[in-house]
C-alpha cells in the first residue's frame, strides 16, 4: 500500500487521475478511531443519528454537480449517475422513515417461566467495512453504509480503485457534518487494502465477483465475522408465448443494455416461446438498432463507454467463443475504439447453447443471447442451468401465468412482465440464490438489522418463590 495508483478515463483511454491508499498503519490507526467515536454515536441515540443523516441529505445536495461531474468522468455515462445520486437521496429519505420501528428492541415479554420475563436490546456492530465496485460507485457504496449508520455502527468504505475520483466531492460532504464524519471514512486503494481492511472491522458487505468474493468470504470467516456478499450474475429472461411483445422487448433491451450491461442484475440470457421467437427477435434487433453511442459527446446517444479495459476483454471473449460454436449476430458483435474508449454496440445473438461462454458465464455488457424453447419445463430448466442466482424475469399475458414460472426460478428477485426492477425498487426483500451471494437482504427492511445483534435479559422476577432446581440438597438426596 502507500504507491499512487492511476485511474483511466474510459472515454478517453487515458490515465488523468491519481490515487494514493493509505498505509496499513494509518488504515489501522483510521479504523481504531472510528471504532472509538461510534460508542457515541449509537449512544447518542437514533434521533440524534436521523438528524445528522438528515443533515448529510443537505451537504450531499450542495455536492451534487461535483460528485454527478466525478461519477461521470469515472464512468462515461451521464444519465446513470443522475440516478445514482437521485436513488442515495432517496434512500437516506427512506431509511429516516422507517428506521424507528425496524430497530426497536420491543416491550418487555413474559416468558414460559411465569417468574422470568424477557426484555431485549439491539446491539449494533461497531464497526463495519464497505467494499464496493466500480459499475455504480455511489450508490453501491452507501447503499449498504446508509443502514449500517442508522443501525449505529461507524463504517469505512473501500470503493473500486477503477471509478475512485468520486470520493473527493463524497468526503466533502462528510466533512461537512461532525457526528458523521467521526463515524463515516471513504478511502482510496485496490485490493490490497481491501484486504487489510476486513482484518480490522466487525462486518463487511461487499459486491464484485464470485471470485473475489470467495477470498472475502474466507477471510471474514477466519475471523468469525459476517460477510454479506452480492456477487455475480447470469439473470435470464423467460418469455412466454402469451406475453406482449411490445412491452417484453422494450423491458428486455433496457434491462440487457441499462449502464452498458455493466450491472450484475442485467439481464444476460433470453429464452423465447419457439412460435413467437421470430418476432420477438424481430423486434428486439429493430430497437437494440436504434440505440447510439454517446460519441462524440453525450448528446449524441444513449450507451456510454465500457468502463473496464478487462471486462471489454472478457466480452469480446465472449463473442468470439460464440461465433465459432454457431452463433449468428444480428446486431453490434464487436468492440471499437473511438477516441481511446472502447464502445460495444447492443448485441442480439441466436443458434445459441449452454456450450457457450455467452450463455453460462458472466458477460457484463449489452450482450442479448436469445433461444428458444418449446415447453415451460424445458424454459425453467435453462434458467436453472447456472451457477448464479442473483435475478430475473417472465413476461406472460397474465401476472398469474408470470407468477406460475417465477416461483420455479432459483433466483432471489424475481421481475414480473418487466426487468432489472430490484435496481430501482428497494423495499422487496431477497436473497441471493447459489454463487450470486451469502448473507441477509440488502433490501427491504433486513437491510438495515443486519447490523445488529439482538441482546435479551432473562429478568427472574421477585414476586414468585426460588424454583424447584435452585435446591442442589434435595436433588442430591433423593438420587
């Protein structure tokens, strides 16, 4: 740690930013106050924690156009990052709301002993490590920290050393609320300091791939704390015979092509009823056609940049390991290079199998697989066919005919006659199915008590006589 490391700009290709991860010591000596400054502020009370999220709402307001122009700058994509900073908002608008009732420890209980009465408390983790990725930087960064702040616990995130710049305008604000700044740091590095850092906090959430994931998982194991984890995805797609295709491909574009199809809920697989499989591709070529590449300028389109040099690598693998099994490309199938960015056009593919890298690993970009199928058993079993089960979607003529396939899925959430709506909705509950993710919801209201523990006090009140099993003598005696 300690060496800068350079950030690349992805419309430019070139690297015109800098960031310098602490030192181990100085991450260590970071975390020591911040687990020292949280008593504090979960002692202070949750009024007081709501009135200084509140505040950040205000200072966060006051950044908006530097963090939206620093997200921009990371990502190559204006419309996305609007969003971002809109949902934290809203977020922060939420979780005031309903934090109250979701972390109240209850009234005191009666028990099965009618002389011991229970009462409880939740108890939040001191101090929990945020690590987070490089296709939303904002908003997957605080959408676990917001929770984990009301809960009482002090946080540090880690973000994505590929989209870091955002952190200057974020620290700002921070900086700009007292009790939060004693509790809330946003620092620089790779993956090295990810690492350090687990070794030095209570919980960690992250979100990247299975394979990174699984050092994360060991290394929280090791030291006996939670991880929750939200890793990759293959979401598919299921359309039935019955379903609009108007509205199936308009949802289905938007939920393969939404940031590029750099987002681990995109929709990466498509499985058509065969006697309207024409059509719907038909359909779904003419729109993936009309969409353009924000080059120049951003006015000039809709799909920004590929963020990530290695993950372009990755689908053009993709694409090439299809093609030569017998894929055929309706549309786009290539990367390019404009201006130093690499761009990929949205790509409708068909003859497409389960031999095919496009059809059972990650792909992460604006990649339509699209295959057909004659039973619904035959559909649901494709949709199985993989190792994640992060989400999907099924678009059928009714919600009960959507809802029949849906519950057969193996994946946490489920969007009916629509897509990638658990980007946009965060009150459902879910959790990650198979290697897609370990630990509680990061939505709905679980988010916010996982972390917490709960506390009970077994009370032996003083209106009943000693029980039976407080005489050692008697029960000596009559063995």
């Amino acid at each position: 740690m300690g060496e800068r490391i350079g950030v690349r700009n992805p419309r430019t290709g070139q690297r015109d930013y800098w960031i310098t991860p602490p030192e181990r010591d100085e991450l260590a000596d970071l975390c020591a106050r911040l687990r020292r400054e949280q008593v504090h502020w979960w002692k202070g009370g949750l009024d007081r924690r709501i009135a200084a999220l509140e505040r950040w709402q205000e200072a966060l307001l006051a950044e908006r156009e530097p963090l939206i122009a620093a997200l921009t700058t990371d990502t190559g994509r204006r419309a996305e990052s609007e969003v971002e900073f809109n949902l934290i908002i809203a977020g922060l608008r939420r979780w005031a709301r309903e934090a109250p009732a979701l972390l109240s420890a209850g009234d005191e209980q009666p028990t099965s002993l009618p002389f011991v009465r229970v009462r409880g408390e939740v108890i939040p983790y001191p101090l929990v490590g945020v690590i987070s990725p490089w296709n939303f930087p904002l908003l997957l960064s605080l959408i676990d920290a917001i929770p984990a702040l009301l809960a009482g616990c002090a946080v540090v995130i880690k973000p994505s050393e590929v989209t870091p710049r955002f952190i200057e305008p974020l620290s700002r604000s921070i900086e700009a609320v007292p009790p939060l700044h004693d509790v809330l740091a946003v620092i620089a590095g790779a993956g090295e300091t990810g690492a350090a850092l687990i070794e030095l906090v209570d919980a960690v959430c992250f979100t990247g791939s299975v394979e990174t994931g699984r050092k994360v998982a060991e290394a929280a194991a090791r030291n006996f704390i939670p991880a929750f984890l939200e890793l990759g995805g293959k979401d598919p797609a299921i359309v039935l015979a019955s379903a609009d295709m108007e509205r199936a491909t308009t949802a289905i574009l938007w939920g393969a092509i939404v940031n590029v199809g750099q987002s681990c809920l995109s929709i990466e697989r498509i499985y058509v009823d065969r006697t309207v499989f024409p059509e719907f591709v038909d359909r779904l070529v003419a729109r993936a056609k009309g969409i353009r590449l924000a080059y120049p300028s951003f006015e000039d389109g809709e799909l920004g940049p590929l963020i990530d040099e290695q993950q372009a690598r990755v689908i053009q693998a993709h694409l090439h390991d299809a093609v030569a099994k017998g894929a055929r490309i309706h549309c786009g199938g290539r990367i390019e290079e404009l201006g130093g960015g690499l761009w990929c056009r949205p790509t409708v593919l068909t003859n497409v199998n389960h031999s095919m890298k496009v059809m059972t690993e990650e792909t992460f970009g604006p990649i339509m697989p699209v295959m057909a199928f004659d039973t619904v058993d035959e559909a649901v079993r494709l949709a199985n066919d993989t190792i994640y089960g992060l989400s999907a979607a099924v678009f059928a003529g009714s919600i009960e005919e959507a809802l029949a396939v849906g519950q057969r899925i193996q994946a946490g959430g489920i969007s009916i006659n629509d897509a990638g709506l658990t980007a946009m909705v965060h009150e459902g509950e879910k959790n990650a199915f198979k290697l897609s993710g370990l630990g509680g919801s990061r939505m709905g209201s679980a988010a916010i008590r996982r972390f917490t523990r709960r506390k009970a006090f077994l009370i032996k009140t003083d209106d009943h006589p000693d029980p039976w099993w407080y005489d050692v003598s008697s029960r000596r005696n009559t063995s």
